[in-house]
C-alpha cells in the first residue's frame, strides 16, 4: 500500500458498508490517520471544495476522545455526530485511523447503523496493517 493511497479492497469496503447504512443519502467518505487524508467517495453531484486537511486535523481530535471516554458510565465511545445546515458528518475512530462520513438529513438511528458496521471494518484493517 502506497504511503498515500488505500489499498482498493479495503477503500471498496468502506463504500460498501456507508452505501449500505445510509444509502442515496451518502454524500462522502474520508479515510484518515495521524498523517494521512484520502477522500475514498464523493457522491457526483457535489464538489471537490472541502478543505480534507482542515477537517483531518479537527476529526484526528476523535483519537484522544476515543481514549479519553474510556471506563466512563456513558460506555464505549462509539462515534461523533456533527451537525450542518445541510446534511450530517458522522466521525468513527478504531486505534489510529478514522472515517468520516457526510450525509444529507437522515435519521438518528442511521447514525447508530453506520458507526457499528464501521468500527469492525477499521478494527480489521489495523490488524492487517499492523501485521504487515
């Protein structure tokens, strides 16, 4: 795997697991890591325009809150849900890696959908990665 660039067969996964959870609503998908940002979808009537390192920087917060949620009466941290004037992002974190995922409006318990199928797809892609 380039330093970069995600290998196809896990970038398809995220796809198929966010397409599955929130369907035509799905608007895009980022993959990151401590010093790593690539947009894996973007739905094709939207722009190229975010500004992906910007949001990195402020969506890698999610790997201290992961850590620091910790043993709380609240549970396991499971994702965080930020909302827009026009849609959603839902940031899911597993180790040192992170997706965020944008939407248009959608209900809440698709929210809840969407971080449960994602956090074992980034769990195994750790593992892997942390084998190779």
């Amino acid at each position: 795997m380039g330093s970069n660039e995600l290998e196809p067969v896990f970038a398809d996964e995220l796809i198929s697991v966010c397409r599955t959870g929130v369907g035509d609503e799905l608007r895009s998908i980022t993959y990151f890591t401590e010093d790593q940002v690539e947009q894996v979808y973007l739905r094709s009537d939207l722009e190229r325009t975010a500004d992906l390192v910007g949001f990195a920087e402020l969506e890698r917060t999610g790997f201290r809150a992961d850590a620091m949620y910790r043993n709380t009466q609240l549970g396991e941290y499971r994702a965080t849900v930020r909302m827009f004037e026009h849609g959603f992002l839902t940031r899911v974190v597993y180790d040192r890696c992170g997706v965020w995922v944008t939407t248009d409006s959608m209900s809440m318990d698709r929210f809840e959908e969407i971080a449960a199928a994602l956090k074992p797809v980034l769990a195994a892609h750790t593992r892997q990665t942390n084998d190779e």
